[in-house]
C-alpha cells in the first residue's frame, strides 16, 4: 500500500472513531418541535446542560450554564418553553423558555422528576415523581393528582388529545406488573 492509501484510512478511521464518541455523549435525549432540537449533553459527572438546534443541527446553542445538571429537556407542543429535570442541589422540574431565557424551579420536595409530559395546548406539564402531579407553564398551581399508597410506583403520564385527562402507569413494587389506570 502507498503512503496515500494509509494517510485515507487514518482520516476515515479518525471520523469514525469521532462520530462514533460525539453520538454517545450528545443524543442522550432530544425533542423537536416546530424545527427545534433540544437536547441534553453530559460532559462530566456534574455538567449536563440543554443545547438546542435546528433540524440540521447548525448552529448548536447552549441554554444552561455549565456545572449545571439538566436531563431530560421536553419541548413544548407550540415551541416556545422547555421543561425538564434540573438538580440545584436536589432534583426538581425547571421551566424556560425555548431560547434558555426566564429560568424557573417549581418548588418541589420530591428526590426525582421523571417522564415529563406538555398538554397539548402547551399549558401545563405532567410529571411523575412519588406520585402524578401537573403544573402550570409559569410553575404555578403545582397539584398533586394521586396520592401513591406505599408500595406503589407510577409514572409515564400520558395527556388525552383533548388535554382533559391524564392516564399513567401504576406498578406495585416487587409484583412484577403494570397496571394502566
């Protein structure tokens, strides 16, 4: 082989390695909307922050801070906010808007925020944490809708098309099922 043909197979291996290594650490999780990607991107045990882009992934914009530990980014149905898991120190749902401006912590007690939900009028949000809860857009009215009994874990809140209803996944600890209420 000529020295040509080793210097194309170093580049291709190189790109491979590279695209290979960038896809495991950047789509961890996305959401589009409207032409909008957000996503999340853990550089380090302590940074993960929301970037958003465009269809065709140019330009990327980060929209958190760095050392900030935000999972789980959800777009909204009309594009314009993005809800997802922030932990400052402990995890709670933060809401902003879709380009990373006015920031808020819903107040909230829980140790975990997962499976995040819009309306689809992009109102209100469903989450599961110990329970199923809803919140308005701006982080008020935060409303516990089931009270969970011992033993009972429940999550993937699902909205009706008509955003009227709200149906879940309630599993007893140890028992190895699922229900759909």
């Amino acid at each position: 082989m000529s020295k040509k043909s080793y210097g194309l197979i170093f580049i291709i291996g190189a790109v491979i390695f590279l695209a290979g290594a960038t896809t495991v650490t950047s789509l961890i999780v996305f959401q589009s909307a409207k032409g909008k990607i957000v996503f999340n991107k853990a550089s380090s045990s302590v940074d993960s922050r929301i970037f958003s882009t465009n269809g065709i992934g140019f330009p990327t914009i980060s929209l958190s801070a760095q050392d900030n530990w935000d999972v789980s980014p959800v777009l909204s149905p009309d594009g314009t906010k993005i809800a997802f898991e922030c932990q400052n120190p402990d995890a709670s749902l933060c809401i902003m808007n879709a380009d990373g401006s006015n920031r808020i912590q819903v107040p909230w007690a829980g140790n975990r925020v997962f499976d995040i939900n819009w309306s689809p009028d992009s109102n209100k949000i469903a989450f599961a944490g110990q329970s199923i809860y809803t919140v308005n857009f701006d982080g008020s009215h935060l409303t516990q809708l089931i009270n969970a009994a011992d033993g009972i874990d429940m999550w993937e809140p699902a909205w009706s098309p008509d955003g009227q209803k709200i149906a879940y996944t309630a599993t007893a600890r140890n028992s190895g099922g699922a229900a759909i209420n």
